[in-house]
C-alpha cells in the first residue's frame, strides 16, 4: 500500500476528527472508498489513531474541568466488554458485509443527527417567534393600562 | 433551591444500554461510538460541552481495547499502521487549530450530509 496515500487519507481524517466532526465515522470510508483499505484494517487504523490523539485531549480536558467523571463508568464498563466480544466477532467476519453494515449504520446515524440538527434550529426559532408575540401583547396591554 | 443542589446521579439501565450500543458499535466497526455516547450523555443530563469531553474519555479506553483485539488478530500490519497514525496525529493538530475559525452548525450539517452519502455508497 502506497505509504504517501495512507499519510494524506489519515492527515484528512485526523482534521476531520480534530474538529469535533467524529474522525472515524468518516475516515473509516475514506479508507475502504478511495483507498480501497479493507474494512478491517481501516477499522484498526481508526481505532489505533484515536488513542493518542484522545489521551492528549483529555489531558486538555481534564484542566477545563469538562469531564463529567461519574458519567463515565456506568457507560465504559459495559461498553468495554461488549467492545471486546464484538471486536472478535468482527475480526472473523467478512470484510465486504461488514463495510455493507456500516455503511448503513452510518446512513442510518446521519439522517438522525441531520433530523435532530434541523428540530432544534426550528425550536430556537419558533421560541424567538413566541417571545415576539408575547412582547408586542404586554406592549398592547401597558398602552391600554395607560388610556 | 433543592432541585438546584441535588446531585445527579448517573447510571442505572439506561447508561448500561447506552454503554451496549457504544461498545457493539466501537467493536464490530471500530468507530462511531462516540456518535452514540454524545447523545446518551446529553439524554441523561450532562451538558453539551461536558458531554463531547467525557464521549472521549469513554472512547478511549474502547479505541484501545478493539484496536488492540484487531492487531493481535492481525487485521493489520505495521507498515500500513504507522504511516496512516502518523497522518491522523498531524491533522488532528491541524483540525483542533482550524476548529477556532468555523462556524459550527453549518460544519455539522455538511459532516451529516457526508455520513449519509459514505454510508448509502458503503451499503447500496
């Protein structure tokens, strides 16, 4: 596999994932898409990256207090063993069904995210909208109160 | 006032069916866990921020563990894995340096719209 692909394709992930924009979902199909990598090994590259980039990050917040430490157990502990099986699971399974399986996955995660995004940028609006409304009533109201 | 100062607590079913999701999702594709435990998060009542931080905090250990079942496996070599980490690493810098110059609800709807076509070209 050429070294300069595998370079420039994690370098694109590694921004994407430095942004907050959740690196791997999509630099799991930048791999298997245009690099043609298997789905496994793609998988392992995204999941060897994370750590080191993810402990540095923690330091950062750790400092800003931004850890929620008693949230984290009562998730990672049962992650961690389901993690560990599937993780098996995966690497005895096709690669072909597998990429088929995330591609849905993902589809699946996208149109959900894009719903939630679209919901609550229309609460924010309809909320100004009911503010407005209300002010120009207690406007309406103090003029009356004052005739 | 006593609402203002009880401390939450956090746990019970639905941490544990989230940290279900979360792990079946790191293991079986080795990412998009943190897509499921920033919602789980935000549902059981930690803050947006504090949510992204502590998905992190989750996720590593889990990144550590798969990763760590699929080189054992020999899912794949060093020759492909370190020139690739290498990449991942600098354009993290990269990214966490361009984050402070972009609007965000538009990143995220363009990121959406990205998983949506990767994942319908991956499945179809």
């Amino acid at each position: 596999m050429n070294t300069l692909v595998l370079i420039t394709i994690g370098f694109a992930g590694g921004v994407l994932g430095g942004m907050g924009l959740g690196g791997g979902t999509l630099l799991i199909p930048l791999m298997t898409m245009f690099a043609h990598i298997p789905q496994k090994t793609a998988a392992a590259i995204n999941l060897m990256g994370f750590v080191p980039m993810a402990a540095a990050a923690l330091v950062v917040h750790a400092k800003n207090g931004l850890l929620q430490k008693d949230a984290i157990a009562p998730i990672a502990l049962p992650a961690g063993a389901v993690c560990a099986l599937f993780s098996l699971l995966a690497c005895g399974s096709d690669d072909r069904a597998l990429s088929r399986a995330f591609g849905i996955f993902l589809a699946v995660l996208g149109i959900f995210m894009l719903l939630k995004e679209a919901l609550s940028s229309l609460k924010a609006k309809a909320t100004l909208v009911l503010l407005a409304a209300m002010r120009r009533d207690l406007v309406a109201a103090a003029r009356q109160k004052m005739i | 006032m006593e609402i203002l100062t009880k401390k939450r607590k956090y746990g019970g079913i639905f941490s544990a069916a989230a940290g279900v999701a979360v792990g079946a999702a790191n293991g079986l594709f080795g990412g998009g866990g943190g897509m499921i435990a920033v919602p789980a998060l935000t549902l059981a009542g930690v803050p947006a921020k504090k949510a992204h931080a502590t998905a992190v905090a989750i996720i590593a250990p889990l990144a550590a563990i798969s990763g760590a079942v699929y080189l054992a496996k020999g899912a794949v070599s060093p020759s492909v894995l370190l020139p690739a980490c290498a990449g991942i690493i600098v354009g993290g810098i990269a990214g966490s340096l361009l984050l402070k110059k972009t609007s965000s609800s538009r990143l995220s709807a363009l990121f959406y719209a990205l998983m949506i076509a990767a994942g319908l070209k991956l499945s179809l």
